[in-house]
C-alpha cells in the first residue's frame, strides 16, 4: 500500500474487524424484531464492506479499474450514512413509545403498526435519499487515491436541500424523541423497570444501552453532517440550472491523493466519512457484543458447535472400528 497513508495496513484490517463485529448480534437481534438495531447493523456493516473493498483496489492509485463496483458502491456508501441516522431515529423513536407506556403493554395490532413505521424510517429514508441524490449527480462517480469510490454531488442549493441536509434534520429530530424520552424517564424513573419490560421484554440495562447509542450517533454524526454542510459551502455554490451544462453521466472524476489532501477541511471531511462505518460498528459492539444477551448466545453457538464437533468425532470413531471382511 502507499507510504503516504498512515492508516495503512491500520485501517483494512479495522474496517475487517467493523463487518464482523456489525453482524455478529444480528441474529438475535433479527428474531426480536428489532428493526433500529437490525438497520443499524447492516447500514454500519456494508459501509465497512464497501469501504474495505475500496481501501484496498485504490490503495495507491486513481485508476477507474472496477466501474460497475464503482456505481454500486457509490449507492451503497449514500444509504448506508443516512442508514446509520435514520436507524438511531427508528431506536429513539422506539424508546420513547416504551417510556410513554406506563405499564400498558401494547396490542399486536399496535406492535405491527409501529413495525411499518420504524421500516419506513430506517429503511424508506435511505432509498429515498438515494433516488434524491439522482437529482444532483452531475457525473458517474468519483474515485479519490486511497479512499476508492465515492458518489458525485454537484455544488447547488437543491444538494443541500435533497442530499446534504438529511443527516442533520434526522438528528435533529431523534434529539427531540431522545429529550422527550428523558423527561419521561425522570418523570417514572420509580416505575422505568416495570414500563420497559411490560411493553418490549427489555430489560432497563438494554434500555439504557439503546439510549447511550442513540446519543453517542446524536453527538457524533450529526456534527458530522453538519461540518460536511460547511465544508462543501465554502466552494461556490452554482445555480441548479448549470447542471444540465455539467451533467455526464459517463464521466469519471479521478483524484489523487495529493489533491485532496490539499485542503486541510477538505481532507478532513473525507477522511472522517472513512471512518463513520467502522467507528459506529465498534461503538454497536461495545453496547451490545457484551451483554448477557450476548453472553447467552455465545454460549448457545459454543454448545452447538460442540456437540457438531463432537457428533462428527464419534462417527469418524466408529467408521475406523469397522473391520473389513
């Protein structure tokens, strides 16, 4: 890899690490329900895939050698960032319909009402950020030296009002769900154990863990979609009638790492959307990849392994016991 990347081998071998670590709950996780947690995972886990990839084709060049990987991944890579937000606002959306229970548990009805509605905000956002972003493409895609594919985005109002603002409103509003939840928190903190467990089967300590995650997203992308805003405001901003001018989508921007190491707020931006996937990951399992939960499960694919292993040992056993005639 190239001698001027100072994450090299660091950060492949870490974004390796993220899409293990992203999956690993998620069966459990997928039995439950759990639609936030379940997005959330796969968001921050084919981030780190498609980052990996790319950390590795482009290490140390620019050449345009993988274009369909390229179109894929550029989709992928839109999704996935607003995947992660839409996925917190989903679980602080969750977290606080629990805390507006009071020991109420809920019909199926309402459990499969409120399944559709967390679907269509981790899901339904992304795609429809993604069909958005169309508007605004002026090329194919980017390929930036070290990083890899990147989605192209021309500088105009309607890119902050279609792409760009979409992190930063869904923040926004998950700190509403996240404050309101807070207030009743305190309000029935006597009665929290019996409200959680009632409505959902969560325990408090899992409750409590969902709400650390949704603040470490709030606190941390947030301001990331926010300095993504400020960065690329500092270009001039043309007018969305120059795109018809611009739009090529045949073309390829290849920019080497020299270029956009260049800028110190430039550069600072790309290298910190390089590494929200697998931050947000190891974040996931630090809250999650713990827990007696996981504890219990882990426990569970041991035994089963075990007995595969050793189930598999007692019929090579008995085979080499057989005499032939």
């Amino acid at each position: 890899m190239h001698a001027s990347d100072p994450t090299s081998p660091l950060y492949p071998i870490l974004s390796f690490l993220a899409i293990v670590v992203s999956f690993i709950p998620f069966s459990w996780h997928f039995r439950a329900r759990n639609v936030g947690t379940c997005s959330y995972m796969l968001s921050t886990g084919l981030y780190s895939l498609v980052e990996f990839i790319n950390s590795i084709i482009w290490a140390d060049n620019v050449n345009n050698v993988a274009p369909v990987w390229c179109d894929i991944s550029a989709q992928v890579i839109i999704g996935a960032s607003v995947g992660i937000t839409a996925s917190t606002l989903a679980i602080s959306r969750q977290l606080y319909n629990i805390s507006l229970m009071n020991g109420h548990s809920m019909t199926p009805r309402e459990k499969r009402r409120d399944t559709i509605i967390n679907v269509v905000i981790a899901f339904g956002i992304p795609l429809l950020v993604m069909a958005l972003h169309v508007v605004v493409q002026p090329r194919r895609f980017d390929i930036f030296e070290e990083i890899g594919c990147q989605p192209a985005t021309f500088n105009t109002v309607a890119a902050y009002v279609l792409y760009f603002m979409w992190p930063v409103l869904i923040g926004f509003c998950s700190c509403v769900y996240s404050a309101l939840t807070l207030r009743n928190f305190y309000n029935h903190r006597v009665e929290f154990a019996k409200v959680a467990s009632t409505n959902s089967g969560m325990s408090p300590s899992r409750y409590i863990r969902l709400m650390l995650l949704v603040f470490v997203d709030m606190f941390c992308n947030t301001p990331i979609g926010v300095f993504a805003i400020i960065v690329s405001a500092r270009a001039v901003v043309l007018p969305f009638s120059a795109l018809s001018e611009t739009v090529d989508f045949t073309s390829v921007q290849l920019v080497p790492a020299s270029e956009w190491k260049a800028d110190r707020l430039g550069r600072a931006a790309v290298e910190i959307n390089h590494w929200v996937p697998v931050f947000c990951s190891f974040v996931f399992f630090i809250f999650f990849g713990f827990a007696e939960e996981a504890k219990k499960n882990y426990r569970k694919a041991y035994e089963s392994l075990k007995e595969l292993f050793s189930c598999g040992g007692s019929r090579v056993e008995a085979n080499s016991n057989i005499k032939p005639r």
